[in-house]
C-alpha cells in the first residue's frame, strides 16, 4: 500500500512557494490516491494536470499500481483545514454542532482554532413584550462542530 505521508511530502514540496493550500489526502485500501487542494481564488485545472504529473513522475507504477485523483475541494463541502475558514471569512456559512443544532450565519473572524460565526437569534428586550431579531456572535471551535461549510446563494 501506498504511504500515505510519502504522497502528502511530495503534495507540499509541489506546493512550496505556490499560494495553494492542502485541504486533503486519503489513500485507500486498494491504492486509490486522491489529493484536494484549494487556493482563495480557485482552483484551475492546469494546477490539478501539473500537481498530478509531478507526482506520477515521483511515484513508481512498476512498485505498486494506484490510481490517482487530484482536484479541489468541493464548493459546499465541509472545510476540512483552518485556511477555507480564512478564505470565506464574509461569506454565509452553515455550522452543524456537536449537539445536531444548525446555525446559519456570516463567518466574522477566525483565530487559531476557533471562528465566530454572526447569526440572527430572537433576544427579548427588557420591557418588550416580544422578542427581535438581533446579530449575534457564536464563538465554535473546529474540533467541536461536526461540520462548517460555505451556502451557495444565486440571489
């Protein structure tokens, strides 16, 4: 089988001085090999095409046959690394939390492992007789929500 560090060394030596990030790589039982990168502006095909062959060309067939895959990762899929947080910082986003409860909001800010998220909520004001909608920060840890992922709006 195929390692699955010896594949992610050869993804961040191609990556070096590149302003690409590394989102994900998984290895599978029978050597299927898929790489995801990203980058704030997108991801181009070329990249994926150059990435691809770089580490084809570092890889031996005749040691072990594998299959290989390299590609962004996914518009509307959960982030998996801290930089696709600080890329959509501004943006709309859907956190799911640990206890099942969706939280739809603005991704306002992100330092280390944790972001803030603003969100509508209802808050009663003292001597109102109904609640209102307010902006509210929510403050989650990545390790602690089960996903966190960009809203696609074609508004």
């Amino acid at each position: 089988m195929i390692d699955k560090n010896v594949v992610r060394n050869l993804v961040e030596e191609w990556l070096r001085d590149k302003e690409y990030f590394l989102v994900d790589v998984e290895v599978s039982n029978d050597d299927k090999i898929t790489v995801e990168i990203d980058h704030a502006d997108g991801v181009w095909i070329d990249d994926c095409v150059q990435l691809s062959k770089f580490i084809e060309d570092h890889l031996s067939r005749e040691e072990e046959d594998y299959e290989l895959e390299v590609g962004s990762a996914g518009l509307g899929q959960p982030f998996k690394v801290p930089q696709q947080y600080e890329n959509f910082i501004g943006k709309e986003v859907e956190v799911l939390d640990a206890g099942g409860k969706k939280h739809r909001g603005v991704l306002k800010s992100v330092d280390g492992r944790d972001f803030t998220v603003i969100v509508k909520e209802k808050v009663k004001k003292e001597g109102s007789k109904r609640p209102v909608l307010e902006d509210v920060d929510k403050t989650f840890s990545m390790d602690e929500v089960k996903y966190t992922k960009y809203l696609i709006s074609f508004k």
